[in-house]
C-alpha cells in the first residue's frame, strides 16, 4: 500500500525507475483519491497530470485499468486537467482501455461526456462491445456517435459483420437502427448480410441475425 508520507516526500514528477511511474500514477492504480488531489494541487498540475510512463500510460490510462474508486479518479484527473484522447506507445486512449474494465459503462459515459473520441483505436470501443455481447455499452457508443460503418484492422469487418459472427441479435438490430449498412464489404468481398447467410448455412438453423437483416433489406429494396 503505498502511503501518504512516500508521495508527499516525493517529487510529483519524479517516474519509478522501473516503470516511468510518477507519484499520481502510483496514487491512481491504488485508488488513493485523497494523495491523488494533493498531488495535482501543485502549481505544474497539468503537466503532473499528463505524465507519462515507460509505455505512454497517463495516470487516466492507469486510473481506467484498476477497480478501485476508478470512478471519483477518473473524474479527479480529468477535472485536473488530464487528456482524454492521450494515446499510449500502443495506441490505447483510456476510453478503449476503459470499455474492458468491470465499471465500463460508468467509466465509459464519463470519458465520453468529457470529449473521448467515440471511435478511438480504430473503432475499437464498439468492436469490443459488440463481441462482448455488452448491449448496454453498444447502445451508449451508438448514442455518443459512434461509426456504425468503421472498417477494423480485423479482415475489414464492420461492428454490423462482429455481430453476425458472435450471433448477437440485438447488436445487430442497435447498429441497423443507428445506420449500419448491411452490404457494406469486408477485406473478403463480404456483406454483413451475406456473413450472416454463411452461419445460417453452417448452422443449419435459423439464424436470428440473417432472418432481421434478411426482413430488414428486403422492406428497404421496397
């Protein structure tokens, strides 16, 4: 645990020798709200806030990774000045770290009402979502903007051909409703509608994802 009396005697921007750590940094993974409200009570508190580690994480990035009083931090360095589309050596911005932690959601609407960009990492947010069968999450991206229509790293798929491929229903009929298009291609040449008619196939069943886009696409050629 780290205590009050190391972080005080600590110089704010001084990093762990091993991670690049500051004492903020320190103060968000513990969840320690009140040593992290002194620390940012120095007169450099925008730079304290922005620091960075050996990988690029800011403290924000730290605070969206650890289960403890995530939410009151998350709101204490932003309110202190912390970026909240910073992007570490791998790309990650604290809004595509966030949607993998346990207060997603919560954590997730902060970032998002303090200007985070919806499609950060290549639409990752929504991709991961849907994959997660977070329906709560999909529908809160949708909702803050998010593209329905973002091509992904992966094979070119759209959130719209994710769904289909993990048979969530109901992320199928959120991305339809925000304006996901169903034959918008894959790196493969494949609509989302035509993914959907492979796993019908596959399955031999009735797949509920091909049926709606299936009802769907057929209402809209009318």
């Amino acid at each position: 645990m780290v205590t009050c009396s190391v972080l005080h005697t600590t110089h704010p921007h001084v990093g762990d020798r091993n991670r690049g750590y500051t004492p903020l940094h320190i103060a968000a993974t513990c969840g320690q709200i009140r040593i992290a409200r002194l620390i940012l009570g120095h007169e450099n508190c925008y730079q304290i806030a922005n620091a960075t580690s050996d990988r690029g994480l800011t403290p924000l990035h730290v605070a969206t990774a650890t289960n403890k009083n995530s939410i009151q931090m998350i709101t204490l360095l932003v309110e202190g000045g912390a970026e909240v589309n910073a992007a570490t050596v791998n790309g990650d911005t604290p809004l595509s770290l966030v949607v993998r932690s346990e207060k997603r959601r919560v954590c997730a609407k902060q970032l998002l009402e303090k200007g985070a960009d919806v499609d950060a990492q290549q639409g990752f947010p929504l991709c991961f979502a849907v994959l997660n069968n977070d329906n709560d999450l999909v529908r809160l991206l949708l909702v803050h903007g998010a593209n329905v229509n973002f091509r992904g790293i992966s094979h070119g798929h759209t959130p719209l051909h994710l769904s289909v491929v993990v048979d969530n229903l109901r992320a199928t009929q959120l991305l339809y409703e925000f304006g996901a298009e169903p034959y918008c291609l894959n790196q493969s040449g494949k609509s989302a509608l035509q993914l959907a008619e492979l796993c019908s196939r596959v399955a031999r069943d009735n797949h509920p994802c091909y049926t709606f886009l299936q009802e769907r696409s057929s209402k809209d050629l009318h």
